[in-house]
C-alpha cells in the first residue's frame, strides 16, 4: 500500500478520517498513548514524501470509517519514517551500480535492518519468460539461481473503478517448495507483490511507481487497489487516464501477521525510490544472460561441428553438452529411422548401449515429441500419462522431471533428446527450454552434417575401391615393362631411323598401328625433352605410367590411345621444332605438365559428349554437372589416379611446391581441351602477340591455345588421315545420337545419321573452328605457316567430295530445319553416313 502526498490537506486544514479499504490498509496493533494526526486519502501508488504521509489508526488496527471533519486517532508506535539520510544513502550506493546482484544485497540488508527480520529475498517477475526468480538471501548469493514457473494467466485483474483485487491462481504449491527450499519453514514468510508500469504502445502515459500488498505464506492473496482521482477544471469532473500495471518482484520477509502492516510500510518507504532501478538492472541481467546463452551455444556448436566426422562421437558430444547446458542428471539421445518411422538409440548417457534401443513411433514420451515435434517439460514424471515407470523400477533410478525435446532438419524430425531431472532446482524452467530449442537447431545441423560426412566417407571408399579395381585390371605385367625399357634403350636399326622422322610435324602417329611400338615412342618423347633428367624420373615408373594410360583408354571408335598418341605428338613436336623451353617461352616444368596432359586428355573417354552426359544426368554429370566440363574433370581425376599409383609415380622426383604447380599446370590443360571453355577465352587468344608471351598471364592462354591445336591436330595432316579420322568421329557421333533416339530425345543434327551430311559439316568445322585457331598459333609462330596450307588443301578435298556426291544425285538440297539432306549418290536403302558415295567418289 502506498500514498500520495498531494491527496493530503495542508497542516493548517481540519479534516477528519477518510474511508480506506480496510484489507491493505497500512494498520499495526501497539501499547502508547495516540495523537490526532492528519489522514490522508485512499492509498495508491508510490509517489508521496514520507513528512506528508501519515496514518490515522484505531488501536485494533481497523481503519476508521467516521467523518473526515472530526475523527482523529493516534499513531501506531515504529510507523515513524526513516530517515531521509538513510534513505538517500541508500539511493546513492544503488545509483554505482547497475548489477542485480548488489542491488538485491543493499537492498534486502536495507530492509533487515529496519524490520529485524532473520531473512529478506526478493522475487524479481521476469514476464518475458514468465518466471520468477530467485538469487540472493540477504547479502548471501546462492550457488545457483532459482527459477519458477509463474504463467501470465495467473494473474487475473478485478476491475480498476471498483477496487476488485488481484489474484493468483494455482502459484500456492510452487510458491511454498520454492520457499521452503531456500530458507526452510521455521519462520513464517510474509510475501509483498510490488507493482510496476506495464508498458504498452496503447497507452497514453508510462507510470514509473508502484504498489504493494501483502499476504501471509499460507494465504496467498495478494491484493492491490487503484484510486481513479478525479480532478475539477472549471466545474467539470476529468478522470485521468488510467496506467496499466503488472506485478514486478515479490518481497519476501521472515515474520507473523502482527508485523505484516509495519514491513509494508518501510517496504512502500524504500521502493518508492528504488524500484524503477532495480527494474532496470534486472532487465540487463536478462539482456546479459541471453547474450552469453548465445555465446555458449556458438562455443558448443563449434565442439559439435569438430566431431562430425565420427556420428558415435558426435552423438556422445551431444549429450554431454546437452547435459551440462541443462545442468541435467542423465541424457538419452534417439535417431529417426526413416524406413521404419523408430526411434533408436545405441548410446545412453553418453555410453554405449548394449543393445539397440528401439521406440515406435508415438509410444512414450520421446515417440509423442517424435511425432509432434513439441518440445514436452514435464515437471513431474510420474504423474504423466505417457510416462512408463517400468524403467525405473527395473534400473533403480528415480525419474522426478524431464525435458524432451525434437532434433529436426530442414525437411522435420531427424530425432529426440531427453534429458531427466534437474540438478539445480525444482525442474527444467523456461530458460532450460529455450536453451534446448536453440540447441536443437545446432544439433540438428550436426547430425545432417555428420551422416552427409558419412556418406561421402562410404563414397569415397567405394571410389577407391574402384580405383584399385580399374587400377588392377590395367596391371602391367613386368614383362611388358622390361621390354619397353629394352627397346628404348637398345633400338634397333627400323626404330633408330623411325625416331629421325619422328619429332617432324609430318610425322603421322597413326600410321604406327603397333601398340607396342607406340609405348615406345611415347617413352622417347620424355627422353628427348630431356623431362627424365632433369625431373629425376625413374625409368621404370615411367614405363609403367606410360603402360597404365595406354590402358586406361577405352576401345571407342575415336577417343581412344591412338588419339591420345597423336596429340601427345603434336605437343612433343611443337616443343621439339619450335624450341619452346630453350627460347624461354614456356619453362621446363610447363612443358612437362603440357606432355603429360597431352597423354591423359581423354582418360577413360566413354565415346560420348558433355552434352549427352548432362542431358541424361549419367553418374559422371552427378559428380561434375555443378562445375562444368563433365568429361574432362573425369580425365583429370583418372590421370591423378594413375600419377598417384606408387608404381607410376613419375613426380616422385619434384619438390612440394613443384608438386603443387605440376598438377595446376594439368588442371588446367585438361580443362582447356573442351571446346567451350576453347571458345570463351578465344577473344583473349587473338591478341597474343610473340613478342608479348612471357608477361602476365600469355603463358597459360598460350598452353591453353597450342593444347587445343594438339587436340586438333588431325586436321593438319594428310588428306588421308583427315578422312579416316572424319569416319571415326561420326561413328562416336551417330552411335551418341541412336542413344538420344532410344530415349525419345532429338539429337542434334550432326549426330543424326539421318540427316547428316559429313562433308558439309566438316567444311563447316573447318572454316569456323580449325582455321581461326591455328591463325593464331601461326600469327605467334609464323614457322607453322604450313598448317594453314594444309587446312585449306584438306577443306578442298571436302568441298570436291561434297560436289562429285551432288553431281551424282540431286544437288543435296538443304532441309528445313538447316541441315543437309543425304545425297543420292548413296543407294536408296543406305545412309549419307555410311560414306558409300563418299569411297566411290574417292576410288
């Protein structure tokens, strides 16, 4: 109970008793004499001078109800305010600091003293939350905080205008065990609710006083009145806006009935000036526990995280930090079986189970949160319908209280954690159930990232695996090996004046058909260029590399060893005729990677396009689709394979950081042999210059160009050659297109041995891929000049094939779609693509 100053009269007034309501009404029972003394209004919220605020008390304590002109009583003896010196020292200690905990200290000390009283604690509400909370009795701060449930339907309000009072519903039996917990019950508790501003956008003004009633422990009836004033302008009656209010803490005091009225009013003394303060710290205690609640959860999700590469461990983890962050006695952790909708666990309070646990969906409590996706507080275990206390009888343990919550994903429940019994107080609060739900997303992200870690831990294994396998079924027997290294180094008179014509540009790798004799070469090329020495290549593991990426090419009509032999060569002959390393255009350690990507350029080639691959999303485009260039990331990875393999190490002899530059030089060669990625830096390419090819970043376009020519380098031979090859392309080509049939897809025309017409898409190759490439090599070197006269004779020859075809039939009209109709000059049952008319034009 409170009063106001400005509803007393003046000294000088005759007034007399005014009605009051008798329940909260500031009344004590005492021996002494009485003195009239001046009575003021009905009690409201804090606000008055303790001068002004006086109490006129019959001796049983009853508020008079008589005439306000004439009844006096006399003061009630220990109503005396204190005084006003201790008061603002008091103020004045509060003021240096902001932290609840000392505030609580002075404050309760404060109160000690006036009342000698053995205990004082404050309740602070915390209805964000809807808590109450407990930390400090007396000047002694207890180890751990309490708190308790106060839910905000409790709290129903009478109306303002007729004085009902407030009422607590169902908070006795909380109340008391909370109490009786922290100072016992050999002392009665008197239990005062102290009233603050309930701040709303709605409301005109904020209030920053307060009111108080009191109530014994064993009848919690807390009771607060609010006096609407009204004040006369002019004779008309105006009634001020009414201030919502909301109990802020509970103040509570070792003490019987009789003393009930006399704490009041030294409590009404002190939060009159206090209260708005300590509010104010209270929130920033909150303000800073939540800040460190996040700072530990991101401490914890860092821990996780850590572990996600073992899901046991992690799931150990789990547990322990959910354990301590609840201050919790036991945790269990189950995970969702999607295939069966159970839930299992194989680990139990951070041990490993003997057997599997399993709970069906919906069953117990760890099945009903499963199912929800609620989180469950359970305050008392055995009181709840779902929970099974067969457990408990069969282990020994007591279950008093648990706390369940749901582990999810983006998709829903991945699992449930339930934690038993609180260790530090009476059960799991709100702030345990916020800490639970923010760390079950943190959980929930670990687990996913942990089974991911795990799935790619099996897909990598089964890659390997399967790289042993591919690796064992291209074994090179050693005989193979030896008579490799034989020949190399002892060749007889047919090799020794096939190695003078070897290194020319003419030179035809496809003329060679031994495969044996091929390795051979290829052996030579590194010898030659003088890679063996000066890269400390052992002999041996170099033929056996030579060997396994012989092997590792597929028998397809196009993409297979002899193409790799041939664009190897073309790379060897560049590097040999144009003098690249000695000249200083490229280093030894690029002309190196060059070859070497020269050799490993269509590993494992399956005969088919990027296109096809990503269109039909194959294992391959599963793996590569997302970076582009599908078919070369998987030559890439086939050739790191073999230079991994112990037996064909021939980077053993480079240091770390050459290491490291050897395979980005590979990387990017590799990369640069798909046409695309060809046409995207095409423009850089044209403004190479020769003299310019050592500066910046000229080098690498300069790889990236002269690797392209060497993939194309067919087209600069014989015609003969040209027209071979033309059949080995369009056979991959057109056997890609029955496929795309197959699968109700339309192939592109080239790749439609229906509509294809080979000679006028090769001119077309020609004159828009060929020629503009090679252009630019010979405007750097202009010593390939040869390369274009070829590349024209070569074009000629297509256009005479096209013509003498068209003379032959009907002069091949163009189809709609733009493709060129197959010539007549094939027999009426036979495809263009079967070069019939083509070989007897060419006999």
């Amino acid at each position: 109970m409170s009063y106001n100053a400005d509803d007393c009269p003046d000294s000088g007034d005759t007034v007399g008793s005014g009605g009051g309501s008798g329940g909260s009404s500031a009344a004590s029972s005492g021996g002494g004499g009485t003195t009239a003394e001046l009575n003021c209004a009905t009690p409201t919220s804090p606000g008055m001078t303790r001068q002004d605020a006086v109490v006129a008390m019959h001796g049983d304590g009853s508020t008079d109800g008589g005439d306000a002109a004439s009844s006096t009583t006399a003061p009630m003896p220990g109503y005396e305010p204190c005084d006003p010196l201790i008061i603002l020292n008091l103020f004045q200690s509060l003021s240096a600091t902001t932290n609840s905990l000392e505030l609580q200290m002075k404050i309760n000390l404060h109160l000690k003293a006036l009342t000698r009283s053995p205990y004082v604690f404050l309740v602070p509400i915390l209805h964000s939350s809807e808590e109450g909370l407990i930390q400090v009795i007396n000047d002694n701060v207890l180890e751990k905080e309490i708190r308790f449930s106060i839910n905000s339907s409790h709290f129903r309000s009478g109306s303002h205008h007729n004085g009902y009072p407030f009422v607590i519903d169902d908070l006795n039996k909380d109340f008391s065990e909370v109490i009786e917990m922290v100072v016992g019950n050999k002392h009665n508790t008197l239990i005062y609710d102290i009233l603050g501003p309930k701040v709303s956008k709605l409301q005109s003004q904020t209030s920053t006083t307060s009111a108080s009633s009191t109530s014994s422990l064993n009848e919690l009836n807390f009771t607060s009145s609010v006096q609407q004033t009204q004040q006369t302008y002019n004779g008309a009656t105006m009634v001020p806006p009414l201030q919502q209010q909301q109990i802020a803490l509970f103040v509570c005091i070792a003490g019987d009935s009789s003393s009930r009225s006399r704490y009041q009013f030294y409590i009404d003394d002190t939060f009159r000036y206090v209260l708005g303060h300590l509010v104010t710290a209270f929130e920033l205690y909150e303000e800073k526990r939540v800040r460190d609640q996040c700072q530990n959860l991101l401490q914890v999700a860092r821990r996780l995280l850590g572990k996600i590469g073992d899901l046991g461990q992690l799931l150990r983890g789990v547990m322990t930090e959910a354990k301590e962050l609840a201050a919790a006695e036991r945790c269990s952790l189950f995970l969702l079986d999607k295939h069966t909708g159970e839930l299992v666990s194989k680990v139990f309070d951070g041990n490993e189970a003997s057997k599997e646990i399993r709970i069906e969906s919906g069953k117990g409590i760890a099945g009903y949160v499963a199912q929800t996706g609620k989180l469950l507080n359970i305050r008392n275990a055995y009181q709840h319908p779902l929970f099974y206390k067969g457990v408990d009888e069969s282990t020994g343990f007591k279950t008093r209280n648990i706390l369940c919550f749901p582990i999810c994903d983006e998709e829903g429940v991945i699992g449930v954690a339930q934690l038993c019994n609180k260790l530090s107080g009476f059960h799991f609060d709100k702030c345990d159930e916020e800490v639970a739900t923010a760390f079950s997303v943190y959980c929930g992200i670990s687990i996913m990232h942990a089974l991911v870690h795990k799935q790619v831990q099996k897909a990598e294994a089964r890659y390997k695996l399967s790289q042993e396998l591919l690796l064992y079924h291209m074994k090179v027997p050693d005989m193979e090996v030896n008579h490799a290294l034989e020949a190399v180094k002892e060749p007889d008179r047919e090799q020794q004046e096939l190695y003078r014509t070897f290194p020319r540009f003419e030179f035809c790798p496809r003329d060679v058909k031994d495969q044996a004799l091929s390795v051979q070469l290829a052996m030579r090329m590194f010898y030659d260029l003088n890679f063996v020495s000066s890269f400390k290549i052992h002999e041996y593991k170099l033929a056996r590399f030579v060997l396994l990426v012989q092997k590792g090419y597929r028998d397809t009509p196009y993409h297979n060893w002899w193409h790799a032999f041939s664009v190897a060569h073309f790379a060897y002959s560049l590097m040999m005729n144009l003098r690249l390393i000695e000249r200083g255009i490229i280093t030894k350690m690029q002309g190196f990677s060059f070859l070497i990507a020269a050799f490993c350029h269509d590993l494992d080639h399956r005969g088919i396009s990027n296109s096809y691959q990503t269109q039909t999303s194959s294992p391959l485009a599963r793996l590569y689709s997302s970076e582009g260039s599908v078919n070369e990331r998987h030559h890439l990875s086939q050739a790191i394979c073999i230079l991994n393999d112990s037996s064909s190490k021939i980077l053993d002899g480079l240091s770390t950081t050459e290491f490291k530059e050897c395979i980005d030089y590979l990387r990017e060669l590799i990369l640069a042999t798909d046409l695309a990625n060809h046409f995207r830096i095409l423009p850089r390419l044209k403004k190479l210059r020769a003299e310019y090819l050592t500066e910046g970043s000229n080098q690498r376009l300069l790889l990236s160009l002269m690797i392209t020519c060497c993939d194309l380098n067919d087209q600069i031979k014989s015609w003969k050659t040209v027209q071979h090859v033309a059949h080995l392309v369009y056979a991959e080509f057109f056997a890609e297109g029955d496929l795309e049939k197959q699968m109700g897809l339309r192939p592109n025309a080239m790749m439609d041995r229906k509509k294809a017409c080979i000679p006028m898409l090769q001119i077309e190759f020609l004159t828009t891929v060929i020629r503009p490439t090679f252009e630019i090599l010979v405007q750097i070197f202009p010593e390939t000049g040869t390369f274009l006269e070829t590349i024209d004779s070569n074009r000629e020859q297509w256009e005479r094939v096209r013509n003498r075809a068209a003379q032959q039939g009907n002069g091949s009209d163009t189809a709609g779609n733009g493709a060129t109709e197959p010539c007549s000059g094939c027999n009426a049952t036979a495809e263009c693509c079967d070069f019939t008319c083509y070989t007897k034009v060419n006999d």
